[in-house]
C-alpha cells in the first residue's frame, strides 16, 4: 500500500488584515502599545476594522498553522486545513482563499463572527496586533471525526491550541490511530510557560518534531538554544530549535545538524517561523536528509521577511520553487 506524503494542518482560523500605516498615531488613538499583540473583543476589532479602511490594506487567511498549510501547498503538497469559522463574509472568505490555494478546507461552522486579526504595520515595519478569536477558538474535541486525519502523513498542530487540552489530545490520539507522524510549533514563550506541565507531557506521548525559536526552546527547558535542542530532541524524534539571524539547529537521534540562515533584507518579519516550518516539512515529505530540510526551511523563511504579511507572490515563489529544485 503507498501512503500518500499529504500534510493535514489544525490551528485558529484567522483572516490577517494587513494593513499600512502613515504613521503611529492611529496606535495611540486606540491604546495599542507599539509591537504588541493584543486580544479584543468583537466591538473592538469592528470599530478598528471599520477606521483602518483609509489605510491600504490586504487579506487573506491566516493563523500559525495556517501559514505552514499555505506554504506546503504553494510547494505542491497536498495539504488540508481543519478549524472553525463563522457563518459570515469572513469565514465565506477563508473558506475560498483555502480552495483557492488547492488546500482541502475541512472547517467547521459557527453562530459566532469569524476569528481576524488586524495586523497595524507601522512604516519602521514594527506590527502591532488587534486579534479577535471569535469561532475559531470553539473548535472542540467533538467536532473532530476520523475522516477529517484519513489519508494524511503528518498533522502540524500551532502551539497556540495548547491552550485547550482536551482538543489537543483528542486530536494527536485519532492521529495516531491512522499512524500520522505529528508536528508542533510551539508559537509563543507565554503559550508554553502558562502551560509547561501538560506541554511536557503532550510533546513527550504524542509528539515526533516539534519546532521552537529560543525564547519558546528557554521556557520550555530552561536552557540556551544548544542545551535546549538537546533536551528537546530526548522528548520528540526530531527536534528544530530556530536562532534568528544565526539560523537554526536540528537533532535526531545522535545526529545534530547546523543550518545558516539565507541573505535577507528583512521588512516585516510575520509569519517566518511558520514558513519555516513549511519548507522543512516539505523536506520531509520528499524524504530528504534532515539538514536540507532546514536549508528549504531557512529560504522560505528569509524569504517571506521581505515582504508584507505572511504570504509572498506568485514571483517569489517560482523564484523558491526553482531554487528548490
């Protein structure tokens, strides 16, 4: 029986609203500390929403695990995508950028407005988040059935659905009963820190490659990004720790690997580590030495920090493509 290298992703399904700003003075008007990444509440991101439209802006859909998704496929992996969107024009929009994509968008409806995130991009290319979860955060273990995982190899989870316990579990456990290798990115220092104990365990029952830059491989171990990977590649098969412009360091087994980031001229850094992701995953399903996957990881990544927003052009990616291959 041949399996098929497909890649299934689970994760908040946000549409990113990208959006230029003169200067910072729209910030201040709305309280939002430069840099940061605030949570809202529906009147909030409205208002925002509403005010921005002065401003040039982009959509398109977005969320950690999202990303990834986007960029295995833009590589020519079949891809799906499983969260939870409203019954509205955001949702309807998701749902068509994903098509659009040739992702198989296995999303799950809800009364409540689709999750966005108001991305404020400052012209120093500091961004400043407005995030409003809305349905995305109720997706629940009882929404997931076995047929969503049949016929996938790996499922790459964002670290930000640790938060729901229950969810998670019940995810990696039909995972593994149709033998899908797992993939984690652990996406924020604060997501780990608040949830260390059960992240442990979780990584250590269900986990094969779990990918941390070093301020998520510190909270997670307590250690420097060498000591780190160490200790992380005992709880996982294949452990990537992510050193910013120093690149990135890979082990598995007694193996180690050190990968050198590309010549970037970086403008907005959203979305790198999620690209990053995508190009090592590939390596994966094309059964590539481990250290050519994190090259392939490492130009997606210093790719996508020269443009705005986490998704890059037809052009640049043929230009990834060719260099691929």
């Amino acid at each position: 029986m041949i399996v098929m290298n497909k890649v299934l992703g689970i994760g908040n399904a946000l549409v990113d609203i990208m959006t230029q700003l003169e200067n910072d003075n729209f910030l201040e008007e709305y309280k939002l500390p430069k840099g940061s990444m605030q949570l809202v509440d529906e009147s909030f991101v409205r208002d925002i929403t509403k005010a921005s439209e002065k401003f040039e802006r982009s959509l398109a859909s977005g969320g950690s695990a999202a990303n990834t998704i986007h960029g295995l496929a833009r590589l020519g992996v079949e891809t799906g995508f499983i969260g939870k969107v409203g019954e509205d024009e955001m949702g309807n929009f998701f749902f068509d950028d994903m098509k659009n994509s040739a992702i198989n968008p296995q999303l799950l409806k809800s009364k409540t407005t689709s999750g966005r995130a108001v991305a404020l991009v400052s012209k120093d290319s500091e961004r400043t988040f407005a995030t409003f979860l809305g349905a995305a955060v109720e997706l629940s273990p009882d929404d997931l059935k076995e047929e969503h995982f049949k016929g996938y190899k790996y499922l790459h989870v964002e670290g930000y659905l640790v938060q729901n316990h229950d969810l998670l579990i019940k995810a990696s456990e039909l995972a593994k009963k149709f033998d899908i290798k797992l993939s984690l990115d652990l996406a924020s220092f604060n997501v780990v820190e608040d949830n260390l104990d059960f992240l442990k365990q979780y990584v250590k029952d269900y986990v094969d490659i779990i990918f941390a830059n070093e301020e998520e491989a510190k909270s997670f171990t307590g250690k420097e990004p060498k000591e780190a990977l160490n200790e992380l590649a005992k709880f996982s098969e294949i452990a990537v720790v992510k050193i910013g412009k120093d690149g990135s360091m890979i082990k598995s087994g007694n193996k180690e690997y050190k990968v050198s980031p590309i010549k970037a001229s970086p403008i907005d850094t959203t979305g790198a580590g999620d690209a990053y992701a995508a190009g090592f995953l590939y390596g994966l399903v094309m059964n590539l030495p481990l250290d050519r996957c994190g090259e392939i990881g490492s130009l997606l990544a210093g790719k996508v920090i020269e443009v705005i927003g986490a998704k890059m052009n037809d052009k640049q990616w043929k230009e990834i493509y060719d260099l691929v291959k």
